[in-house]
C-alpha cells in the first residue's frame, strides 16, 4: 500500500462537506425538473426498473449517493440498493431518482436497484460501475468486555470461535512500540500490570513474555536492536528506573541502569543513543549516556539532570523524532505538549518550550498552539506525510497521538497545528464523545480513553491500546475480504 493512498482518504472532511452541498443541489434541481413535469409516480409492478446514471461516479463508505432511472417508486422501505453486493442505506426516491448512502466494502461497485414487496421484486442494474475507494476505518483487532468488565489477563488467539482461546485483559493505561528487528512484533506494557507483552502478528498471539515487571511505563530499544530499554515508575530514589533486556537471552535477563522513583517513561536517541529518561517528583529530565555505558560502564547513578519541567508531580511521555532533532514532551496530567530541541554538538536536548493545548487548561479543540485543547494526551508517534516529501519541507512527520480523556486519535504538524483524526462518532446514537464503534474514522468511530498508539509502515496502520473498551483496536485502509 502506498503512504499517499493513506492520506488521500484521511483528510476528507471538507471534502465531504463540499460533496453534500452539490448533491443536496443535484436533488433540488432533479426535484423541481419533476414539478414541472409530472408529480412523483408510484412503483408500477409491471413495468421494469430501469437504472440510467448515478452520480457521483466514485467514493468511498458513506458516500452521499444519486442514481437516477425509472419506476423506482417514492416508498423507501419497498427499494433495496445494492452496491458491490452489500446493501445500501436508502434515504428517499421521488420516482426517477434516488438517494442512498454508499456501504462499507462495495469493491466490485456494480450497482442494482430492487424494487416491489420482498419476494417478488423487480430488478434493475446499472451497465456501469461505482469506483468504490477504501477508506481508513478504524477495527477492532484483539480484545472484548464482559458486562462487569472484569475479563481475565490471559494469553491466547487475537481471534478464535471459542472464547477461551481468545487473550484478553487489557484494561490498564498502555504503551506500545514495534519491534526495530521484525516489525511483526508489537511490544506492549501496560501500567499497573506486571507483565511484558508481545503481540506477534506472524501467528496472531498475544504471549505474556515476562511476569515480573514493578509498573512499567514504556518500552524503547538501543540503536543496534540487541536491547530492550523498559522504565519503570517505583517509590523509591533507589529503585529501578531504567535497565535493559537482551534480544540474545530471549528478554529473560535483566541489567539495571539507572536508578531512580517515578519514572514515567524513557526514550533513545535515534542517532546519537543516549537515553533520556524523567521523573514525576519534580518533572525532571535526566541524560544517560548509553554510549558510555556499553563502552565502560557507568553506575546506576552516573546520569544528569538537564532541566525540570514546571512544577513537581509533572507526568509525561518523552516521544523522539525520528531525525533525533528534537522531541516532544507529552504532558499527560496537565494536558499539553512541549518540544525540546537537540543540540547536535553538545549532544543533548535544550529547553523546553510550549506546541500546543495550555498548562492546566484541559479540554476539547481543534486549533493552532496554544489555542488548541487536550485532555491528558498520553502517547504519539511520528508518520512520515508524503505531500511534506513532495513539497520538500524541512520536517517530513506528523506526530499522531491518542488523547486519553477526549477519546480519540489527533494529529499534531510540524507548525503546531492540531486535528481530530479519528473518534468522537456515531453521533446519533448519543452526546458522549466515548463509546465502542467501528468504522469511519469520524462519521462512526468512538473511543474510551485510548492511550498506547504504535505504527506500522509497512502496513500502513496504527494499533490503539483502547483501555477502557479493554481492546486493541486497528486503523487502516478497509480490508478486502
């Protein structure tokens, strides 16, 4: 799949918007050429249905959609479209010209209108094809809720027709990271769980790989793959900080490299390897020079503060861009973002400054810098975006990321700006931004407090650690079946 496909149909929105105003404008015009012809006429069971056009020509699930022909009747419940062989959504017919909303996965586009009572209906086809285009939707991967919400931790099948083989758990606040050396290996910690996780989409498993973690809060690798980096957020100034698992012992060693309480997550430079990790005491932002360490060693306590973040009980996430130019500070408990730019000569990150949402100012906007509103963002991860490629500027990635109590999925440029890419539909069924729903990325999709996101470029998909639906959930292109 190429990454252009991918954004072609992710940003839409006002596309969309222009596309209902011109149909809303072809069903006006079809109405009053009708007026001033004949009154709508009912479905004649003796005579055919006829399909002549449709408009428009291509589109995707939930496209706004106008077939124009004869004999279809004015009574929606007596009419069956049928597009690609699934069955449309039907709005209104006026006899000659009917408007229905495109399914999901009509591939081969063949267009058929039914008409008349259920078993003996006349049918009618169009001689040309809808170009049905894939969207991204958002699907649900592995996982399910029982009514108490309450299902154990357990290993298993992402999917299987007996429940019991099936894994499940999932229910605490996640961080994700693909595997460097197979990225059909997704790693996963999960907050207040002791367990390191592997989902292996070689075989479709979720394994628990080790039982005796103490909170972990990320996971990250050094830069020759050999080593796992895992954080760890304990009590004490003493405690387990940081330390590394070996690819070659199957992750079942364990080497402490830093020591320190509360830590809430750490990071690799992706060029030059040190490690970066912080503190929730006071917001600090410690340097580990793993270079250093692998060449002669260093002790658990031979790391630096470069700076402390506002104020004491600051919890965050410290996401790198993959160029290593800089790195976004993602405030969860005080709903913002920060950047740190990296001294390339000095080899380490300087002063933090403001991207976007507001310190201690939580909520829902879509918006530039600081006019733009979070809710305990948690985790992000830097895409490439093909038009920045084409048009050759200097930061090539958008830095998606699951924002935890507005219950989607946003998207953060390069200039700051920040959108909804996925969440907070379904509109209909309610007022709440959160829920359980597949589907459309805005029009259907909903959330509960989403928190580990990870992506996969090969595929071209992300994987959302949904907590509170106690799933994985997935966002993709549709899938052909």
């Amino acid at each position: 799949m190429r990454n252009n496909d991918m954004f072609n149909v992710t940003h839409s929105s006002r596309k969309y918007i222009v596309l209902f105003i011109w149909i809303l404008g072809l069903w006006s015009c079809k109405s009053e050429e009708q007026n001033t012809t004949s009154s709508s006429v009912p479905f004649d069971p003796m005579q055919p249905v006829v399909v002549e056009d449709f408009q428009p020509k291509s589109g995707g699930m939930g496209q706004r959609l106008i077939i124009y022909g004869k004999n279809f009747g004015t009574d929606p419940s007596m009419i069956t479209v049928l597009i690609g062989g699934k069955e449309a959504k039907v709005i209104s017919s006026t006899g000659d010209a009917l408007y229905c909303l495109v399914p999901r996965k009509a591939f081969s586009g063949d267009i058929e209108v039914r008409v008349g009572p259920k078993d003996n209906k006349v049918v009618g086809k169009a001689t040309t094809r809808f170009q049905y285009e894939r969207k991204m939707v958002v699907s649900t991967v592995i996982g399910y809720r029982n009514e108490r919400g309450d299902e154990p931790w357990k290993d298993g099948k992402f999917k299987d027709p007996d429940p019991n083989k099936m894994a499940s758990g999932f229910w605490n606040q996640s961080f994700f990271k693909f595997d460097p050396a197979n990225p059909k290996h997704l790693w996963a910690v999960f907050d207040f769980n002791n367990g390191l996780y592997l989902f292996n989409f070689e075989d479709s498993t979720v394994t628990k790989v080790r039982s005796d973690l103490d909170r972990p809060r990320s996971v990250d690798f050094t830069l020759d793959h050999k080593y796992m980096i895992v954080a760890e957020d304990r009590g004490g100034e003493n405690d387990r900080a940081t330390y590394r698992l070996s690819r070659d012992r199957n992750w079942q060693d364990r080497e402490v490299l830093t020591t320190y309480k509360q830590c809430n997550g750490a990071s690799v430079h992706p060029v030059n390897g040190e490690l970066y990790f912080n503190s929730y005491e006071k917001g600090q932002f410690f340097r580990f020079d793993l270079n250093k360490y692998f060449e002669s060693g260093l002790g658990v306590k031979d790391f630096e503060q470069l700076f402390v973040v506002h104020d004491p009980q600051w919890e965050y996430k410290i996401i790198i861009h993959p160029t290593g130019n800089y790195a976004y500070i993602v405030v969860i408990n005080q709903s913002y973002i920060l950047r740190v730019d990296y001294n390339w000569e000095k080899k380490r990150f300087n002063q933090p400054y403001l991207v976007c949402g507001q310190v201690r100012g939580p909520g829902y906007a879509d918006g530039v810098g600081s006019s733009a509103r979070l809710n305990q963002p948690y985790q992000g991860v830097f895409v490439k975006n093909p038009d920045y490629v084409a048009a050759g500027k200097p930061d090539q990635y958008d830095f998606y990321f699951t924002d935890q109590l507005n219950h989607c999925v946003r998207i953060l440029t390069p200039e700051g700006n920040v959108t909804t890419f996925a969440g907070r539909g379904s509109s209909s069924l309610n007022n709440n931004p959160y829920g359980y729903v597949d589907g459309d990325l805005r029009q259907e999709a909903r959330f509960d407090r989403p928190t580990g996101i990870a992506y996969n470029e090969e595929e071209g998909a992300f994987y959302i650690g949904d907590y509170m639906n106690h799933r994985i959930r997935k966002i993709a292109l549709e899938e052909i079946d």
